[in-house]
C-alpha cells in the first residue's frame, strides 16, 4: 500500500525570537504528517507524551526534576495544560513571573529533549477552579466558550498573552512546542465561529505547527462534521478513560469500553489525545486505590490494543506527573488537595510500577522505527487456542510485523498457553505464547534489529541500541513464560550463554533460542556474518532495571539505579546523571569505559563477562526530622463581635448581576460580583431589630464539601452546609431556590430592638464550578451568599475577602480569614506574645482558631529528600484547616474535605536548610476538645541525586 503524501503544515523558520542567553537550542525544524503518523524534516516519529501541570508545583527547581523523569520513562513529550485562571487574578492583570514563568518551563522542556503539546484552553477543565477559566469571567456577559461579546474579548486578552510565548518556542524555531491544542472536550453547545477564533488568533501569534483539539465522549460530534468547515482543527482527537474513576472498585475491568481510540479522519494520524493514566478520587478511596485501578495490567492491555488495533502514533497520558491542589486550586466538587491522580509519578516525586510499564513500552516505541508507518495485516498469525486472540499491522516499507496476543475475553482472569502459527517476512514459525489474566504482548517480526535480522521473537522488545561495535538488545515477557526468538545468519554463528538458561538452534539461515523468561539470562552471538550481538532476555521486572541513555551517537544502557537522568562518555569514563541508593549498578558502555562516575560519586567496577561495568552505589546518608514542637495559638474571627469596624469593607449593594442565577432576596450578595473570588469571604449585615424576629434564614452557594458559619450579635448560632448548584443546569430538572438552606433560632435576649444588630457570616467557598458543558449555568454558579432574611427586616451588608494578590505567591493563595489578611500566614509575622498550645489537646471554640511554629531543616547536599506533614489520627468533620508553610497555602484538612491525612511539602517553597514556618488556620463548626494532631514531619524517599 502505498504512503499518502504529507501534508505540509508548518513552515520552516530561519529567524525569529533569540534564544536565552546560555541556552542552546536546535535547528527549526518542520512539522509535516499523514495518515500514519507526525514526521519532522520528513522523519516519522511516535510521540508519547505524559500530561504535566507547572500550576500544580510551586517549585520551579521542582519542573526540571518531574521533566527528566518522565523523559528517563519512556516519553518523549509533555502535555501542558496553561491555566488562565492561574495567570489572571483581575481583567488586564497577567503575571508570567515566579511559578508562572512559562517561559522557564519551555525552556526546561527543550533542555530535557520533550516535545511539547501546548494546551492554552480557553478552558481547560482539569478539576482545577472554573475549569482554568478565571473567576472574573464569571462577571463579564456573554456565554463562556462562546463567541458572544464579553467573553470573547476577555479570551482573546488571554490568547494575546500566552500565544507569543508559546510561539517563540515552537519546533520551527528551535523549540519543543510541537502541537497546539485548542479548546479541550468541546462537545455540548459547540460554536463554530469561537473555534475558528480561535485557531486565527493562534494563527496571527505565530502559532504554525498543527492545531489539534480533543474530543469527548462522543468522539465523532462535531469534528466529523467540522472537518472543512468553520472551526475544523487539522488533528482532531480523542478522549478515553476506559476505567471510569471507581477506584474504590479497582477489579472493576473496561466499564467505560474497549477504550479503542478512533480514526477521525483518514488524512490524519490516529491521535489518543488524552488517554486515561489515573483516576480523580471522587469517591475518597485514596488514590493508592486509583493507582492500582488503572495499573501495569490495564496499561498492558489498553494501551498495546491502541498502538496495534487502531494504529495510534500520537499519543497523550493524562496524568504522567500530578501534583498538588495548592491554594484554591482545586475545583470543589470531584477533587481535593492532592492531585496524585494514581499517576505514574506520585504527587512527591515518587516512582511507581506504573512508570516502570511505561518505561518498557515507551522505550519501545522511541527504538522500533517501523511502529510509526503500519497498516493492517490480515494474516494475522493464528493461535491454536480459542482463549487466546491475535491483531496484527505491517510496516508497508520494511514488511516489519507487529502482532497483539492477548485473551479474547478481555476480562478473562486465567493463563492460558498457545502456539502461533505465524507466517513471518523470513518464513513461517511456530512459536509458544502465553497471556496471564489481563496482560497483552506486543511481538515483532521481520526487524533490523540494528546489524542484526529478527526473525520472530515471543519476547517484547524494550530497546536496543549499538555500543561499542556490537549489538546490545533487552527483550523481556512476563514471569515463568516461555519464550522464542529467532535471528537471521549467513552462517552459523557461535552462541555463548553468559547467564540464565537457554537453549539454541540452528538451520536453514534460523538461529533459534528457547528460554523461559526467569531472572536476566545473557546471550552473545558472534559470527554468523554479523557484528556481536548481547542478548538481555528478561521479565518485566528485570526489564524495568534498565534505562537507555547516552546520545545516538553515543548510546549508554544501564542496569540499576533509582533513576539515570543522562549518561555520558568522555575518555575512560562514564558519567551518569543519576539518582543512587545502595545497590548495584551496570553500565554497557563503549569498551575504553573503564571507569564510572554515578549520582556525582565515583564508583568502584569491574568488568563483566558482558563486557559491561559492574560497580556498587553507596546508601545516602540518613535523615532525622525534628519533631514539631513549640506551637502558639491564637483566637481570631475578631468579624464576629458587634463593635467590629467594617466602615471600610465593600459595600453590598448591587440590584442586578449578570449571572444567569438571580437571588431570591436583595441586595445581590454574590461574592464574585465584589471582586473577591477564593477562599473565605465575611459578609456583616447591619439592620434594626423589631424584636420580634425568631430566626435567621440563609442560603449560600460553597461548591461540595463548603459551609458557612453565622453569629449575631457575637452570639454563635451554628453553621451550615453550602450548596453545590443553585440551578441544576439541566432543564429537565427544576431550579433549586434553596441550594444551601441554614435555618437558625434567635436565642431570647440577643437582639437589641429599636438599634443596631449585626449578622456576622463567615462562608468557606470551595473553589468554582468547572463548565463541562459550556453552560452558563454551571459555570456562572455564584458563590457566597444567595439570600438572607432576618424576619423580613431591611439588611445593609458589606463584605470583604482577601485582602489584593499575593505578589509572590499569586491571587489562588489566599481568601480572607482575618489571619490571611493580617500576615498570620506569613514566615515572618510576631508570634512571641501567642500562648503556647498543643493543636491537638486544645479546646476549640466555635469559629477560627490559629497555631503556629517554626523548625529548621538542615537536609544533606545532593541528596533527594521529599518531606511530607502528616497528621494523626481520624480527620474530624467538625473542623477544617488551611496549611500554610512559609506563606504558602499547600493544602486543607479535615473529614468533610476527603481522606488525605499526608501533605507534600515540595522543596523550594520548602526551605531544605534553613528555617521554615508551618501556620494552621483552623476553623471549628461547634465547641471541640481538641484540634487537629498530633503532627509530624516525614520522607518519601531519601536518594544521592546528580
């Protein structure tokens, strides 16, 4: 079958913006593709990326360290989303500075060799706060992802904003920028004219590699129908999260579908532009849970289907690293402060066997050229046992076979044994397979395996690469299963086990070995006609120990070690970028490699009967924590009390709103309408008592898992829970004019008729809806206060949030508790005059209550130590605490927010040697006998680190 001809989609660029001084860039390169994959420069590649959000870690020393992890795992690209809400706390202001300099994470992505898919939204979704949106566009009319007026002209600032940056950083010049996404799971209330807008904008900004987007749920809606037309994208792409998000259930098997990714258009590759990798945790089973529901068996088995059922050449992971929900990050109702996501990197930088399977079949995809040009093979081979099932495409060029063996009931639990019956390019084989439960093997056929010709081989392919005028190749298969490979000779070539147990044979040009994958077995075949071979035949585990490094021209493989960042070769020496525990480590290097340098230390080696190194990594030196003591507290909500000076709060008196939600009572007490957009707001109400009022009647909108806490007078009356919609946003189900109902008896002698009485509420809002649907009415769903009665009296109101923008930290760091207003947060706030007080052994009034202390950390140099706050025993649903660490806001406990009782404190907002500050601000719905604790600091993980 003969290629489509590519279809030109960039042009090559010879100037443009000058890179950074110091760092170096490549050549511009151009950005073609057909129906079969992206080429550049008219070389095809597969792309894998892991999706990572910059947003989510507030370490920028941080990105470099999450970067070339994944790009040690396997990928090759990073999916970034770019949030507007993030970069935009008021219309007009944007901040590209601190955790939002893009520009650095550009330039670390080109530093670290990943392509990058960039993804400026508008929206985003995410499960982060209004779905990337910024909660001001709330205020403006005019639909939300939409062409209308109003938001039109605020999106546009964003895109006029980001679209340069990424611009100066696309492939064609010299960048990483290698796809352009826009909008994200556009599928209801679709607008055509706002997605040409959108690709114009890019377009006038510089923006010439290929427009993408990624379609939802139903894959063909408007992309089928868009493909010429106004809007039509030149890559279209498909969503996928086959598992669905049980993760309470993680037997659950493919309840979402076959998780097939489909061709959108036959000029195009087949693009999995954002397939699932992890699980939210809605349903608050941990994200262990989630992890083990979408693990190295779904991964086996879904993600091989895509590379061989539907040739997918263009694939994106969605989590590969997912951070943390710091400050109001989060979007209330499906998440909370941790975004692990069960993804293949934990929130504190940890490795997981999730990364190890992608290791092994990206590693795969990046060494097997063949992968990115394949058509469907109809003589797929045959297995003899009707348990088992095959699917198979052929590389037109090079006749290269790629065959799927796998359980032909994909739920099937079993193992089950065959023999294939596979008519090869070099002849016809029979050779043993076999499928344990859910996995899926992805065999090859008829590949120049550097000097070498396979023949056929029952093993999967990890990589190989050509070190020192030989062949080094690491083939792998599950655990106890048999495998075959044969290899293609002139001559019979000599075969010398070096390790394991394998048997060979040769005849008719066939060299074949027979083994069952145990251990790591070494095989070296010299002669034949051929230049040496060393074979690695191993299980998956013993493939997951080695990582390819080096350069092309130089490649290096090593076995061992937590992680190889890079590798390099000059004179004797190798030199590995890596992070070392106690263990061995083995280098397959150029022969004049007599030395080793790993993880900034020298290590002792000696030379193998592979020819490789063989050295041992010393232990890090360990890590003491100190306790924390020391703690002071402090009473605030002083809001509460009726002689509270409010004359300079915001006054709250608007009659209209442009929100589709119209109160039940004025005035509009919507806390977007005033500016104040996160976190806790205070509302006090003034109004002159009859008397004869018996309650106080409210309603407020909080997103799931928000509350809201009223006095009159100083008196305490309790709290309520905040509702999560006003309005369903569904048309078949009625408004709901009570979405967050608190019904309080004035207690006898509280008011004070014929004068002044104040109503003092403090609401905890959540975060904003997201705008899955394009809907106004989830998305303008208003937060605060949505109507107050107090027995029919006229109420004056002022309210007041935080207290401007944080300038370092950004406007999602802060709400406006008096603590947060005053500095309480801050490392460098007078503490001396609090009292001293256990957090844990405390009683708690009702209201906010907050404690603070300081430690010094004093970690070893070039070492990895991920420190995390733990807090004992069973998370209370009757208080809440705000973690704040030097400033900065990294997370919320309590029972009503969700399981986590872990908190990552990431390095650099962390101070590793120095000292540190650590405030809670604690919020009590009813008098307590104690307050959240005991806490204390610990490790992830402790590694000597280059």
């Amino acid at each position: 079958m003969r290629r489509l001809l590519p279809v030109l989609l960039a042009l090559t660029l010879t100037c443009g913006t000058l890179a950074a001084p110091g760092h170096a860039r490549t050549a511009a390169r151009q950005v073609t593709y057909d129906r079969y994959s992206l080429m550049l420069d008219g070389e095809r590649i597969v792309l894998q990326a892991a999706e990572f959000h910059y947003f989510r870690l507030p370490s920028p020393a941080l990105w470099r360290d999450v970067l070339e992890k994944l790009r040690a795992g396997g990928f090759n690209a990073v999916s970034v989303y770019f949030s507007w809400a993030f970069h935009s706390p008021r219309p007009g202001a944007y901040d590209f500075t601190g955790v939002r300099d893009v520009d650095r994470l550009l330039r670390l992505a080109e530093e670290t060799g990943l392509y990058v898919i960039a993804r400026p939204g508008p929206y985003i979704n995410a499960e982060t706060t209004g779905g990337g949106l910024p909660a001001w566009v709330k205020t403006v009319p005019g639909r939300a992802r939409s062409s209308e007026p109003g938001y039109r002209e605020a999106y546009r600032e964003w895109l006029d904003h980001i679209n340069p940056i990424l611009a100066r950083h696309q492939v064609t010049r010299g960048g990483r920028v290698i796809l352009y996404n826009a909008e994200n799971e556009y599928q209801v209330n679709t607008d055509a004219a706002y997605m040409q807008d959108l690709q114009d904008r890019a377009r006038a900004a510089g923006i010439d590699v290929p427009i993408t987007t990624n379609d939802c749920c139903d894959a063909g809606s408007w992309s089928s129908t868009w493909a010429t037309g106004p809007g039509a994208v030149q890559i279209p792409g498909v969503d996928d999260y086959p598992q669905s998000f049980a993760c309470a259930t993680p037997g659950v098997w493919g309840p979402w579908g076959e998780g097939l990714t489909e061709r959108l258009r036959e000029d195009v590759p087949v693009f999995a532009a954002e397939y699932q990798a992890g699980a939210i945790d809605s349903g608050n089973a941990g994200y262990d849970r989630c992890r083990e529901l979408t693990g190295p068996a779904y991964m086996k088995f879904f993600y091989k289907n895509n590379l061989i059922q539907t040739g997918a050449t263009v694939l994106s992971y969605y989590m590969g690293y997912g951070g943390t929900n710091w400050g109001w990050l989060a979007q209330p109702n499906d998440v909370y402060t941790s975004y692990d996501y069960g993804a293949a990197v934990t929130e504190a930088r940890q490795l997981t066997p999730k990364y190890d399977e992608f290791k092994r079949q990206g590693s795969f995809l990046q060494a097997v050229a063949p992968l990115a040009e394949t058509d469907p093979l109809a003589a797929r081979p045959a297995a003899d046992n009707p348990a088992l099932t095959t699917a198979a495409r052929a590389n037109p060029d090079t006749g290269t076979q790629f065959v799927l063996v796998r359980h032909a009931d994909r739920a099937a639990a079993t193992t089950d044994d065959a023999t294939l019956d596979w008519a090869a390019p070099d002849g016809r084989y029979r050779v043993p397979v076999r499928v344990q439960g859910r996995d899926a093997h992805v065999l090859v056929a008829g590949y120049d395996l550097g000097g070498q010709r396979l023949a056929v081989s029952t093993s999967e392919i990890m990589t190989h690469a050509a070190i020192g005028g030989r062949d080094v190749a690491v083939l792998y298969g599950t655990a106890d299963s048999p495998g075959a490979t044969v290899l293609r000779y002139a001559a019979e070539p000599r075969v010398t086990v070096l390790a394991g147990r394998v048997r060979s044979a040769y005849a008719g040009g066939d060299l074949r070995l027979d083994y069952t994958h145990e251990g790591l077995a070494r095989v070296l075949v010299t002669g034949g006609g051929r230049r040496p071979l060393l074979l690695l035949l191993g299980t998956d585990e013993e493939a997951a120990a080695f990582w390819r490094a080096g350069t092309d021209a130089v490649p290096v493989l090593v076995r061992g070690t937590k992680l190889v960042r890079a590798a390099s070769v000059s004179g004797d020496a190798v030199r590995l970028t890596a992070d070392t525990a106690a263990g061995e480590v083995e280098v397959f290097a150029p022969p004049q490699a007599r030395r080793l340098r790993a993880g900034g230390e020298e290590v002792a080696v000696s030379r193998t009967a592979s020819g490789s190194l063989l050295g041992v990594t010393r232990a890090p030196a360990p890590v003491r924590l100190p306790a924390l003591t020391g703690w002071r507290r402090h009473a605030e909500n002083p809001e509460a009390r009726p002689g509270f000076d409010d004359s300079r709060w915001t006054a709250a008196d608007r009659t209209t709103t442009v929100s589709p939600h119209k109160p039940r009572t004025l005035p509009v007490l919507y806390a977007d309408d005033y500016g104040f957009h996160h976190g806790d707001v205070w509302y006090r109400g003034h109004f002159t008592a009859t008397g004869q009022e018996t309650s106080v009647d409210l309603n407020a909108v909080t997103g799931l898992r928000g509350g809201y806490l009223v006095w009159l007078n100083g008196r305490y009356l309790g709290s309520a829970a905040g509702g999560v919609e006003a309005d369903s946003g569904d048309q078949a189900t009625p408004p709901n004019p009570d979405p967050g109902p608190g019904h309080f008896a004035v207690p006898a002698g509280v008011l004070r008729p014929g004068t002044d009485n104040v109503l003092a509420v403090l609401v905890e809002n959540m975060g904003h809806n997201d705008d899955w649907i394009a809907d106004d009415l989830r998305f303008k769903q208003p937060r605060g206060l949505v109507a107050a009665e107090v027995g029919g009296a006229p109420i004056a109101w002022r309210i007041q949030g935080a207290a401007g923008t944080d300038p370092v930290r950004g406007g999602l760091n802060n709400g406006g508790l008096y603590g947060e207003r005053a500095g309480w947060h801050l490392p460098s706030h007078p503490d001396r005059a609090w009292p001293a007080a256990d957090p844990a052994a405390t009683p708690l009034a009702p209201g906010v209550t907050w404690y603070r202390t300081s430690f010094r950390l004093d970690l070893p140099a070039r070492q990895d130590v991920p420190v995390g706050l733990r807090f004992g025993g069973t998370p209370s649903p009757d208080h809440r605490v705000l973690i704040f660490v030097n400033g900065w806001n990294l997370g919320q406990y309590g029972g009503d927010i969700g399981p986590q009782t872990e908190f990552v404190l990431p390095a650099g907002v962390l101070r590793e040697r120095g000292a540190n500050t650590i405030a809670l601000a604690v919020t009590a719905e009813r008098p307590l006998p104690g307050g959240p604790g005991p806490l204390e600091l610990f490790a992830y993980g402790n590694v000597r680190t280059g």
